[in-house]
C-alpha cells in the first residue's frame, strides 16, 4: 500500500459524486426548463434541495481534499510514508466518503459538521505526523 492509493481513491470518489451531481441536478433543471439567462441569475438555487445537496458536495471536495492531495503526494514523493501516514490517510478517505453520502442523501447538518470536524482532524494529525517525520523530530 503506497499514499498514492488513497489520493486515487478521493479523486476516483469526486468523479462519482460529479455524475452524482448530473444525475441529479440536470432532471430538475430539465423540469424547470431554464434558460441560460435564468441559469445566470443563480436560479440553480431555487430547484429541490436533493437537487442542489449533491452539487454542494462536489464543490466541497474541491476544497479542504486539496491540502490532502498535496499532503499525500509530498509524503509519496518524499518517500516519507509509513502504515501509520497510510492508515491516516484511508481514514480521512473514508470519513470524506460517508460526508459526501450524508451530505447528498439526508443532509442532515449536525451529521456533516462532525464528520467533517472528524475528517479536519484526522488531516491535522497526518500533517503533524508528516512534519514530525519530514523534519526528523
């Protein structure tokens, strides 16, 4: 098992969410049936929240998963990886993949905040533990 599995597997779960999103979204749109101006007025946010949840989600992978990226590809790159930065790294995975199901199925907040305090934390410690390697602490 190399850092490099995890990142693949991230990036492999945002695309499935992004087809998520489509095959959400695009039925609501289609019963809306926008036009490219009503589309520019932000109208996207009057349709179904079920419709919108996915598409939330997606632009939340887009954000916070990017410092994991670099992370993990630092540490591959590096050759600094261990079991410990592995399993770290399939947690933090792990724990974005059950936030994106709770986020685009129920939604239900107080569910999303704390997996994604869960995943934040687990991110801060990967780093911590990569510093404390990197540097020779």
């Amino acid at each position: 098992m190399t850092m490099i599995q995890p990142v693949l597997a991230l990036i492999a779960w945002s695309m499935i969410m992004l087809v998520w999103l489509y095959v959400r979204r695009l039925p609501a749109l289609l019963r809306y049936t926008l036009t490219e101006a009503r589309l520019q007025s932000d109208i996207t946010r009057q349709l179904p929240p079920q419709a919108q949840w996915s598409a939330d989600n997606y632009n939340n992978l887009m954000e916070q998963p990017t410092l994991f990226y670099a992370l993990c590809l630092g540490i591959y790159l590096s050759g600094l990886s261990n079991p410990d930065l592995e399993y770290l790294a399939w947690l933090y995975v792990a724990l974005r993949i059950i936030h994106s199901l709770v986020q685009a199925t129920a939604n239900i907040t107080i569910i999303r905040f704390c997996l994604f305090l869960a995943s934040s934390a687990v991110l801060g410690l990967l780093c911590i533990q990569a510093v404390w390697i990197g540097f020779g602490l």
